[in-house]
C-alpha cells in the first residue's frame, strides 16, 4: 500500500510535465531587440541664434532604432492563432527611453490570425512604415533615407485597428485609429468630434519572383477640434526588381494638404508636395552590401525642393553583428532648411546645404 501511495505523487507529477510540454508547443513567446549604436560627424549645423559649425556627436539607431520587445503566440485550433507584441525603443548612449518616455513606444497590440487574414488592436505603425519601406534602398533608416525627406514614413498609430491578409504573393491591409497621437490633449477620442485625431490607411502589395510592387493611401486629421477640418493625404507607390546580386528600387509619394474649414487656423501640417527617389542595392558578396538612393522634394508652393543622395556601406561580422558607414549630402534651395535627417535632425538655415558621415555598429537578440 505504502508502494503505490509513493507511486501516485510520481505519477501525477509526470501527468503535470506533460500537460506543461503540451501547452509550450501550442503557445510562444519571444523576447527579440537591436542594439545600434555609431559616432557622427555634421556639418553647418545651426542651432536658433548661434553660428553655423560641425560636430561630432554618438547617436543611437541609425540603420535601424535601438529597441527590446516581446512577441508570442497561442494556438487556437483550426488555423486560429491569438498574437500579441510589446516592443519598446530606448536610447544607447544614454540608456533613456524613445518614442518621448514610453515603456512600449514602438508597438503594443494584440489580436487574433486567423485563416482569412489577421486583425490587430492597439499602438501599431501606419501601413506607410510597416509595408513600404522595402522600396528604399535605405530602408527608410533614422540616420539618412526617405525618412528624412517625410517623417510620416515611420510614424505609429495610437488606438488602432488592423486588418492584413496575405493570398497568392498579394498583401492586402487597412488601418483605421480613432486618434493616432494619444500624448495630445484632446488629440484622440473626442466625445461629438469623431474627425479629431483620425487617421485611415490602405495598402496592396504584390511579391512575385524578381519583382514587387505597392500602393499605400494614408489621410491624417487636425489634433483639435478647431483643426479636425484639416487634412494630410498621402499616396506612395513604389516597385522594386531584383536581378542577381543588384535590386534596383524607385518611389513616388504624392502629399496633399487641404483646409475644408477657412475659419480655423492652419495647423503645422507639412505642405503639399510631390517626393521621389532611386536607388540600388547591391550585395558584393555574402558579408558585404552598398546601397546608395537620391530623394528629391518638389513642394507646390514655393516650387522646388531640397535634393538629398546617401550611399551605405555594410559588412556583417557574424549572422547578428554587422558594422556600417554612411554617408549623405542635402542640397537646399534658398528657402528651404531640411537637414540630412529631417527637419526634426541637427538644424541647418534656409538655403545651406548639409553634409553627414555615421559610421556604426549593430547588434540583433
């Protein structure tokens, strides 16, 4: 008798093993991250009030933002699957948090895929950052890439909702937020002013063989109610064809900015404009590639634009490290002041031109 009690502890313990072996083949959950870190040399950087000068300075994330997340996965039978992911950036050099102090800044949402395509909740990038960045050469990077050119490239929506289906080499995704900067007051969720914060996005993809291409439409509201009548349209198409060791890329977005209401005043809203570029990726060999793009800006209103060109060398160390350099030259009309990484990047005045040298290393987990 004393046997079998011994036996029975041992046995449910072993029935308990197997239940847990069971549930960690259904369900998942990956902690990933990038650490990206470089020094930088800028010219003619001018901040408000003081003269023009170089300086060289670390940044952190310049081919890609320094960040840590979590993602998983549960199966549900019958094709089901419920997803979530928590990703958040931080700052290398100083060990800050991006995305202005937020713990998950980069993307936290949660949702279900099924057989007929995946919906997702939550903070998640726009379609414009999530789908169109293969059509850069530099893959729409912090340091120098289209981003600089429209920072709308890699901007995220709060209180969004996601639907994304993948048929036969075709990706179909639409997005819609109730208020896509949830930090601004009165920025989403206005009770009686559903327009306030509202953003909407569609997007076709098609993947097949040497080439893709893509359209994305992308619409932003006013972040007020006495803006909400304001209206940012975007269209970007971009294709890309790849022959051998070369892929050849282009892309063209097309920015309207309109005001339905005269009484309100105008936002700061970026002007209409038409942006283009070209560029070409070309793997040397297995450790080396060069990229190398130019993006031109052509605003309605005063006409002409800056002209940026940047070329990236990269080297992989192993099959998670790799070291870069990259450079790039902004060419500024006599009215225009876009630094080479963005207006929101070092300050540089109206009409000077910029030049920038990162040279870095990355690390994924």
């Amino acid at each position: 008798m004393q046997d079998k009690l011994q036996k029975f502890p041992l046995a449910c313990g072993a029935l308990l093993a197997l239940g847990c072996s069971t549930a960690h083949a259904q369900s998942s959950v990956t902690l990933y991250g990038i650490v990206d870190a470089g020094v930088e040399y800028v010219n003619r950087v001018q901040p408000k009030g003081a003269p023009a000068a170089s300086v060289v300075q670390q940044n952190s994330g310049n081919l890609a933002g320094s960040r840590w997340g979590l993602k998983g996965a549960e199966d549900l039978g019958g094709g089901y699957r419920a997803i979530f992911t928590l990703e958040g950036g931080f700052n290398v050099n100083n060990g800050t948090l991006g995305q202005n102090g937020r713990i998950f800044g980069r993307k936290a949402f949660v949702g279900v895929s099924t057989p007929y395509g995946t919906l997702t909740l939550g903070r998640q990038q726009n379609l414009l950052y999530e789908l169109m960045y293969k059509y850069d050469a530099l893959t729409f990077n912090p340091s120098y890439s289209a981003q600089s050119m429209d920072s709308q490239f890699v901007n995220r929506a709060d209180n969004s909702v996601r639907y994304g289906l993948q048929l036969a080499g075709v990706t179909l995704a639409a997005l819609y937020s109730t208020g896509y900067d949830g930090t601004i007051a009165n920025g989403a969720n206005v009770p009686g002013a559903p327009k306030v914060g509202r953003e909407m996005s569609a997007a076709v993809l098609y993947d097949r063989g040497p080439l893709s291409a893509g359209v994305t439409y992308d619409q932003l509201q006013g972040t007020s109610i006495a803006t909400q009548s304001y209206t940012e349209q975007r269209a970007l198409f971009g294709v890309a064809y790849e022959i051998g060791p070369v892929k050849a890329l282009a892309g063209v977005r097309w920015l309207n900015a309109r005001n339905t209401n005269v009484l309100s005043p105008p936002p700061a809203f970026s002007p209409s404009s038409l942006l283009y570029w070209g560029g070409v990726v070309w793997r040397v060999n297995v450790p080396l590639s060069v990229s190398a793009s130019v993006y031109h800006t052509q605003f309605r209103e005063p006409s002409g634009g800056p002209t940026m060109g940047a070329l990236l060398v990269d080297y992989a160390l192993s099959k998670r490290t790799d070291v870069y350099a990259e450079g790039a030259y902004m060419a500024n009309t006599k009215w225009s002041n876009v630094g080479i990484r963005g207006t929101s990047g070092d300050p540089v005045s109206a009409g000077m031109n910029q030049t920038g040298v990162t040279a870095g290393i990355r690390h994924t987990f």
